[in-house]
C-alpha cells in the first residue's frame, strides 16, 4: 500500500481518507458531480472547448493538448469508438499513476466519463500494466460500483448517453505504454508499435477511432469542469497549467509523492520537499522526468518543472519522474542500468533499435569495467546520433537521451574510467 | 485437457468483453496461468485452439511478456527491482544476499521447488526502495533482515 503524497492538492486532497476509494465516500465528496454537468448541461464540443481552454497537457510525457487530442476524434460515422486510459506506467522513476489507481480510482473513472461525453465514445479499456495487481482489483471495485449506481452502462444520467469500461491486465513489458504498443497488446498481440500515420485518432483499438491518455491527465479533467478553466489556469506557468504529481527517488532524505504546481523549480522539490541528500552529501546530478530524459548536474536545478523551461537545459518534463544522485554517484554505472533496461525493452522491430540499445550498453559496461577506449566516446554519441528520429516509435530516441545527457554533463566521468582504466568512484551504488 | 471448465467459463465472459475475440488473449493467459502455475505447450495449445489461432502465434505473444512462463517455476516468484532508483537505495546487493541467503542465483529456483528468485525492472515503486514483489504483493522499504525474514515465511 502506498503512503499518501507527502503535499497534496486538488488530485491527491482526500488521499488520506479511506472512504475516498469507495463510491459513496467519494460521492460524498462531491464526486461524479462533475461527470453529471458535463453530460446533462454540457455538449460534447462544449467540453472539448472548456479542456482546451484550461491548457491541461497530457501527463504520459509528452505534454500534448488533452482537448486538442479529443477533437481530432471523428463526430460522423456509425462505426463505434474508443477511449485508452494508459495505465501501464513503466517508465522508471515514475509511480504517480499508481497511487491514482490506488486512491483515485473514482476520480479518474469522472475523467473517463467526462472524455467519454466529450468524444461520444463507445467504450474505455483501461490498461493497466500487470505487475499493478493490486491498484488494478481497486480498479474493478470501483467499475463494479460505477455500475450498480448506473454511472456506467445504458442512459447514464438518464440522457441516453452509454458508456462501458473494460479493465485490461498488461503482462510485463515496457513498450506496451507507447500508445500503439499499447492498442496492439490490448488486442492480443504482441506489443510492437504502429507505423504511424495512420493516428490512433482515425485507426486505433480495434481499427477504430480511438483517444489514449494518461491516467493522470484523466484524473484532472473532473476538477476543471467542476472549477472552470481560469481556475485551473491559476495553478503551474501560462504555458502548463495545474499540478502534477512528481515522483521523488533516489538520494533523498524522504523520498514519495509530491503534488505541487506546475513550474514548481527542481531545486525546491529537491532539497525542500524531499529535504536533499541524506547525511550532508551533496548532489550530484538530477534525472527530471523519468529514466528517458536527460540528467541536469547539481549547477542546473534552479529550473522550474514545466517542458517549456526544462526544454531550454536540453531535457523534458516526461513523467515527473525526479531521479537524485549524490556525488558518490558514478555516471558509468548509471548509464550501464539505464541501457541494459533499453537494451532488455526494445521491442526489437528497428534495426537501429534494437542494435543501437545493444551497442550503448556494450560499450558503457566496457568502460566501467576499466576496458574502454580512447574512441568510445564518440562512438557513444555516434550511435545515440544514429538511433534519434529513425525508429517507428520513440523509444529509440528515449534510449538515447539518457546516454547524451550524461555525456553532456559528465563525460569527466567517462574519461576518468578510460584513463585510470578502472571505476574510480568506489564509493558509488553498487552494480 | 489440461485447461478446466471454470477457466474456460472465465475465458467466454473475457471474450464477451472485447469487440474482437483475440482482445481476451491476455487475460486468457492470465486465467491459465493461475490456474496451471505455467503456460505449457498443452495449454498453450488449448487457449490457440479456443482462440482460433495457430499455437505459434500464442507461444509469440508468451515469450513477448515477462510475466508469462512457458516454464515451471517456483511456488513463489520474488522479484528483486534493480532499475536506477532502486539500485541507488542498495536493491542489488540486496538481490546478492538473498542469492546467498537461498543458495542461488537470480533466474534459478531453489531445490526444494519454493522459490524462483529474480531480478526485475521498475514496477512503480520507486520512491520506497529497495522493494520485492512476492507473486502479486508488493514489499516496500526493505532492508536485508526484513527481506529475508518474508522469503523464510513463504510456504
Ligand atoms: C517508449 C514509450 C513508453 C511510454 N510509456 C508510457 C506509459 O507507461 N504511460 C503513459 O501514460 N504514456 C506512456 N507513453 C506515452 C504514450 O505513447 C502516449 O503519448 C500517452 O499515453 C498519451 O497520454 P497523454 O496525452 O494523456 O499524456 C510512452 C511513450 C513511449 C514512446
Ligand atoms: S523504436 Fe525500438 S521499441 Fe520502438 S518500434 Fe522500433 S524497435 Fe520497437
Ligand atoms: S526503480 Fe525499482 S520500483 Fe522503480
């Protein structure tokens, strides 16, 4: 079981509480509250406007437009459509969906409702990754319970609108969280990524129109119909409003969940909320947003937590995901586990891929191991430059990312392995 | 037939849920495998068979997850996260004394058949590490002693 987020606000207020997770406890709370507005006051463009307008990006790590999404989602045609709640949260570093499952299971189940109105799909399949036993069977409960109170299934809120959510177990496997690796496991397939186009928008689940986004971005929606756009305008920057929940680990004296807004800056998460490295040890380096997303060294944390500032230090927001290392920390070792996972996940469609992730992590075990040379370096950088922007999807990018930004940062590191011809951080985590 | 009526049962209403029959294929492995503890090639056979697939095409999507065995294994599977942030907070030499701790390596199974030990990558745990997944449950902010301590009381 999960601890509540260490700061809470509009998402995780009620974390706390028990009752939250049942429907009547939830209901008490004001739940589905939302979901009744939307569909009994609201039309369907009515509430793709109001979630454009509030700015929500996605939380899944790319940050896109939710509304913006919702309206490429085709309004003619009799063909049924479909809603994705990505639940298969595997991005290391990242965790926050699995207290929303846990806790919230109600308040994302409102946003899938709410989705649902707005693109008139015909049914959510909610996929959550496999290891999530337990946050998946709170899930089921709180579908159960959906369903008995006629919130899903025929003429919920006696307006004639249907809605069915199917919960869906994952089976262990990282690239099952891009969208189209996704659709194709959801159907049974295993789960290589599409060549897009075709957009999940006019081909997805199923060959039918189809909308994936993030439990987190879900779970948002609720509150901005219940609140208004300004109101959620009035938490994180201009450019990304609202809160997200930033999952700290790594070297910190109290390591968990934080939700704070938007553009809150690295630092404060860090050393405020997290209360910075244990024992007095400094820091050495700072991964933001997820295991894909390129490190920031100690002189670089001022940054406020939102794509458009994180973008301009060459790295991104991604998952909130914020990964602290102490200055024990040797990089080599972290670039040696951060490409033997992507060498172990790639789906291995794209050549560029599927040797690419193979040869970074070669090549950085050699160098810890005291065997690297003189060349290595480059010949980093080269195959990270021949994996960006090749690939059917952008893992191979996420697994180069990592490698650029601790070579951005620390080549130090790389070098002083090559030339002592041996780790010389004896004090770092183990391997 | 190695697959129970129960199960089967089970599989129809999985069916029944999905606009396409093979949407089930993953829960249908799921079921089997509680069931059966593994994915043999008999019962691999008969989910292909009630799924109108060739059995090659099932084995496909068993060996794409990680968590389908077409292997016996343990009765418990314990699962050691040794991504970064676990790795940060000790979880592989942890992993290390629980191999020695069992008297063996990760990937193996004890002799008396009790446990299959493993390590794993990030399952959302990251801010509670080292951690162990024991089968379906999660054990979070371990430390050496409290780690054994939950492998010795498993049956
Ligand atoms: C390799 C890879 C892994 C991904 N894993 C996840 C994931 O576990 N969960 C998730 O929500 N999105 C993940 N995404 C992003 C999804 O493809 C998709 O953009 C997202 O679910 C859309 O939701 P959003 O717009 O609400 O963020 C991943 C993307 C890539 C390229
Ligand atoms: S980039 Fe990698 S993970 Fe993505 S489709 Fe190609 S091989 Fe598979
Ligand atoms: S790194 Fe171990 S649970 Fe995430």
């Amino acid at each position: 079981m999960l601890t509540v987020p260490h700061t809470t606000n509009y998402l995780t207020e009620h974390f706390g509480d028990d009752a939250f997770t049942t429907l009547e406890g939830y209901r008490a709370r004001g739940g589905y509250e939302a979901a009744k507005k939307a569909i009994s006051e609201m039309s369907p463009a009515d509430v793709i406007e109001l979630v454009k307008d509030s700015g929500l990006q996605g939380r899944g790590g790319a940050g896109f437009s939710a509304g913006m999404k919702w309206s490429f989602m085709p309004t003619d045609g009799d063909q049924p459509s479909y809603l994705v709640c990505n639940a298969d949260e595997s991005e290391p570093g990242s965790y926050k969906d699995r207290i929303l499952l846990e806790r919230g299971g109600h308040q994302m189940l409102e946003g899938i409702l709410i989705a649902a109105w707005a693109t008139q799909a015909d049914t959510t399949f909610i996929y959550v990754r496999g290891e999530y036993a337990f946050p998946a069977d709170q899930l089921d409960r709180c579908v159960r319970e959906a369903y008995d109170a006629g919130l899903l299934g025929e003429n919920i809120f006696g307006k004639g609108f249907k809605h069915d959510v199917v919960v869906h177990r994952g089976a262990g496997a990282y690239i099952c969280g891009e969208e189209t690796g996704l659709l194709e496991s959801l159907e049974g397939k295993k789960g290589q990524p599409r060549k897009k186009p075709p957009f999940p928008a006019q081909f997805g689940a199923f060959g039918m129109p189809t909308t994936v986004n993030n439990v987190e971005t879900f779970s948002h929606v609720p509150h901005i119909v219940k609140n208004g756009a300004d109101w959620f305008k009035g938490f994180g920057t201009e450019k990304s409003p609202g809160t997200m929940i930033f999952g700290v680990s790594g070297h910190v004296v109290r390591p968990g969940l934080y939700e704070l807004p938007m553009g809150t800056p690295l630092d404060e998460i860090v050393f405020e909320h997290a209360q910075g490295v244990p024992e007095g040890r400094k820091v050495k380096g700072v991964i933001p947003g997820g295991m894909s997303m390129p490190i920031l060294p100690a002189g670089m944390l001022d940054v406020p937590m939102a794509n458009e500032s994180l973008r301009e230090r060459k790295t991104m927001l991604g998952t909130g995901g914020v990964m602290v290392m102490d200055e024990r920390t040797c990089m080599v070792r972290a670039a040696c586990v951060i490409t033997y996972f992507f060498r172990d996940e790639s789906c291995g469609q794209c050549t560029q891929c599927r040797e690419g992730t193979g040869w970074l992590n070669k090549i950085v075990e050699r160098i810890e191991r005291g065997a690297g040379s003189e060349g290595d370096i480059e010949l980093l950088l080269d195959v990270c430059g021949k994996m960006e922007a090749k690939t059917i999807c952008a893992f191979a990018d996420a697994a180069a990312w990592p490698v650029q930004g601790l070579l951005r940062h620390f080549r130090e590191d790389f070098e002083e392995h090559v030339r002592q011809k041996k780790c010389p951080f004896p004090e770092s985590f183990e391997l | 037939m190695v697959i129970s009526e129960e199960a089967r049962a089970a599989i129809d209403g999985e069916i029944a849920r999905y606009p396409r029959k093979r949407g089930a294929l993953l829960p249908a492995l799921h079921l089997v495998q509680k069931e059966l503890g593994h994915l043999s090639p008999e019962a691999t056979r008969e989910v292909a068979e009630i799924f109108e697939l060739r059995p090659v095409e099932v084995m496909e999507v068993i060996s794409f997850y990680n968590m389908f065995h077409a292997r016996a294994g343990g009765r418990h599977h314990v699962y050691v996260c040794t991504n970064l942030p676990c790795s940060l907070r000790g979880a592989r030499g942890l992993l290390k004394s629980l191999e020695a701790h069992l008297g063996i390596e990760a990937g193996e199974t004890t002799s008396d058949g009790r446990i299959t030990l493993d390590h794993e990558e990030c399952l959302g745990a990251c801010g509670y590490a080292p951690m162990l997944r024991v089968d379906e449950t999660y054990h979070e902010d371990l430390d050496e002693a409290r780690a054994k301590e939950i492998l010795d009381a498993l049956e």
